[in-house]
C-alpha cells in the first residue's frame, strides 16, 4: 500500500544537477517565478566554489544541498592538494562551504520540511562514487568516518530521526543497484566500460530505511552526467523505479546554461509529489523571460501503476 501522507496535497521540488560554476542571479529569479515548494541540489558546485555557494546560500526558498566530489576538489585528493590555488594552513574552502550553507546541508543529516510533509536525508558528502572506500584521510579527519558500514549507519541515523513519515534522498552519487550497464542511472562510462559505479553505503541506507517501515518516493542524486563518454547515440538513463514505488532520478543536465544565437537558456528539473506519491519528473529549459523553451517528460505516473500499486 501507498502512504496516505499528504493526500491531496501536491508539491512541486525542483532539483538542480550538476552545477560546475554555472549559476546566476537570474537562476534564483526563476524558481520564483516557478513557484517551487522545495529546491534540492546535488552538489557540484565548482572546484570548491566560495563565491557560487555563497549565492545558494542566499537563496530563500525552502531547500536542500550536498555536496559532490568537485566542492573537495583541492582537499580530498593528494593530487588536488598539489594544485590548490590558497593557503590550507591559512583558510579552508570546504569548510567555507559548509559554514555558508549552514542547517541546509544534509549530508550525513536531515532536514525536516513539515508543512511538506516530507524529511531530506542526505547520502555521503563529497563522494566520487564507485565500489571502494576512496579518500579515507578525508572521510576520517571532516566526518569520523573509516569505511561504507560507518557511512552508512550515518546515513541510517539520520533517516531514523526523520520528523516526517516520508523520507526524500538526496545524494551527490547516486546508490548501488540501479544497473550495471554503462547508460545506466550510475553506470561507468569510460574504460573498462559499464560497472555499477553508485554508492554501496547509500544503496544499503535506503534499503535498510525502506526495512524500517518509512516511505521513499524520491530518490535524487548527480554526478554522472547525461552526455557518455563512449558514445553520442544515447543518453544516460535518468529515471529507474524501483518495485517499492520509488522513483530513482539523475538531475546531472550538463551544462545546465547555455548560449544560443538568440537567448540564454537554462535548465531545471520539475519533480511533483501527489499524495506523497511521484506523478511526474521533468527537465525544463527556461528562456531569458522565464518562459519555457523546452520540456521533455521523464517520468509520468500512468493510471495503470495506480492501480497496480494501491
């Protein structure tokens, strides 16, 4: 059975994929003007991005962030630290971040939306994904984290002690399970090709939490962006839902802005929660005005599943 949480109430959420820099006064406008109820980020904001952060963090609608792999980009990796452009011993960027996003990062926490009715659990912060524990020295020393069963036991915690019945995921990386294939959700596009290249610790979070008796409609991440590396005749899945019901999402849309001969367009994706149920998931290109240029619908809740799963 479908929860009955918020039946009769629809909302709509916006999730922003991968940003990398492309973020704009206007973007902030346009939520507005779409009238969003809740915005959730995957992160990747830039190579540890103060500046694009800090206008996130500005924004006031209710929302949600975490962190991907490029907000560590010069302090989780040997290699990043050799290039770092300031002093670590002097400032830290990373933490710069998390102090500027505040109650609104979920890594490794929550935040409850009651009069939604939901609660965002955040997955791992900063994560590059994939089947090994990478960047221990990091996850040790910013989390008192060792290995994905601690990872994910945060997870779970956090879950736990949602305020809500229904649960929303919000990860950087998608988790484990959602193919092995390389156009799959998290599906390794480079070589060897194909693996699933998700979250262990955040697939086993979601499935204990599912145990547990809470609801998940949405799961959402980024990273692996839309366009593949080995080949330019497809795209990568976006959308996988799960036999439970819960729709699996990749906002990654990369770049999110972009240039044409008469306008500037950017991207969101629309995602409308009914009854505590997904009905629909879809990627919006906005013009200068606000007004869309482009939608394709990526997911629809058919009346058919409707009936299957009540």
């Amino acid at each position: 059975m479908v929860s009955q949480l918020n039946e009769g109430k629809a909302i709509k959420i916006a999730v922003v994929g991968d940003v990398h820099d492309q973020w704009e006064a206007e973007d902030g406008a346009a939520l507005k003007h779409l009238g969003v109820d809740l915005v959730l980020f995957v992160g990747d904001f830039g190579n540890e991005s103060v500046a694009v952060v800090r206008a996130i963090a500005s924004l006031d609608i209710p929302k949600a962030v975490v962190f991907g792999n490029h907000d560590a980009w010069y302090t989780a990796t040997e290699w990043g630290r050799s290039q770092c452009p300031y002093d670590r011993r002097q400032e830290s960027w990373v933490q710069q971040q998390l102090d500027l996003i505040g109650e609104a990062h979920v890594g490794y926490g929550k935040r409850d939306f009651p009069d939604l009715g939901v609660t965002v659990v955040g997955s791992r912060p900063f994560t590059w994904g994939g089947p090994e524990w990478k960047y221990g020295d990091f996850y040790r020393e910013w989390f008192g984290v060792e290995s994905f069963a601690e990872s994910s036991q945060r997870i779970v915690e956090a879950a736990t002690q949602a305020a809500c019945e229904s649960v929303i995921f919000l990860g950087h990386t998608g988790p484990t399970g959602l193919g092995e294939a390389a156009e799959d959700p998290c599906g390794r596009d480079w070589n060897p090709l194909g693996g699933d290249f998700g979250d262990p610790d955040f697939g086993d979070a979601i499935a204990q939490t599912r145990a547990a008796g809470k609801p998940i409609p949405l799961v959402t991440f980024g990273h692996m962006h839309h366009r593949l590396r080995h080949t330019k005749k497809v795209l990568r899945k976006s959308v996988e839902v799960s036999a439970e019901g819960t729709v699996y999402f990749n906002a990654a849309r990369v770049p999110r802005i972009v240039e044409t001969p008469i306008d500037r367009l950017r991207n969101f994706s629309l995602v409308l929660l009914d009854g505590g149920v997904v009905s629909e998931v879809s990627l919006i290109w906005l013009k200068n005005d606000f007004s869309i240029d482009e939608e394709e619908i990526l997911y629809r809740r058919s009346e058919l599943m409707v009936q299957v799963v009540c």
